[in-house]
C-alpha cells in the first residue's frame, strides 16, 4: 500500500511520477523469481497523469479499469466531514489497485 505526494500541481506530477518509478525499481530490485504483484494506495493521480501512465508502462493493469473498461470519476470527496480533508483539492480518481502477472 503506498501514499504518493498530494499538491495537485505540474511539480507535484512529476514527483509522483519520480516516486512511481522509485516504487517500481524498489519492488523489482528485491522480487527476483516473483510474477505476480500487487500494489494499491493513494496515488493522488488521475489516470491523465504521469504516474498512471509509468504504471501502465511496467506492465501494472489497474483492477477497475480492466474490469469496468474505465476508472471511477471520483475517489476523493472533498464532502468528507473529517479534520484532515482537503477542501482545495478537486475531487477524481486518486486511488488504485494495480496488478501485474500471469
């Protein structure tokens, strides 16, 4: 389970998709022998983003876009009553479960 960078900016982008491609190096380094993999979390990434698209590029297919032919509109709400909810934040879909193998 992973939480990537959350400011919903060009800088913020390109550090989530840094941090994809430092989790992929990490999880393949100490997996020699491993097929299968999964890796689910908050990537505050929509699916236009780098970091969606770097997943993709190492072969991860994210489970409700392979079993619905898209991802949901929206996994964040800002509607929600909690101390911690980011209120700027735009509300999309922030949050996968990638799997990878046979």
């Amino acid at each position: 389970n992973t939480h990537l960078h959350d400011v919903q900016d060009a800088n913020g982008d390109l550090l989530r998709e840094k941090q994809v491609k430092d989790l992929l190096r990490w999880l393949h380094a100490g997996s020699s022998g491993v097929e299968n993999f999964i890796v689910c979390g908050d990537f505050n990434a929509n699916c236009k983003s780098k970091a969606y698209e770097a997943m993709l590029a190492a072969g991860f297919v994210s489970c409700h876009a392979r079993v619905h032919g898209h991802e949901p509109p929206i996994t964040y709400h800002s509607r929600i009553d909690a101390v911690t909810v980011d209120r700027e934040a735009p509300e999309d879909c922030y949050d996968y479960i990638w799997v990878k193998g046979p």
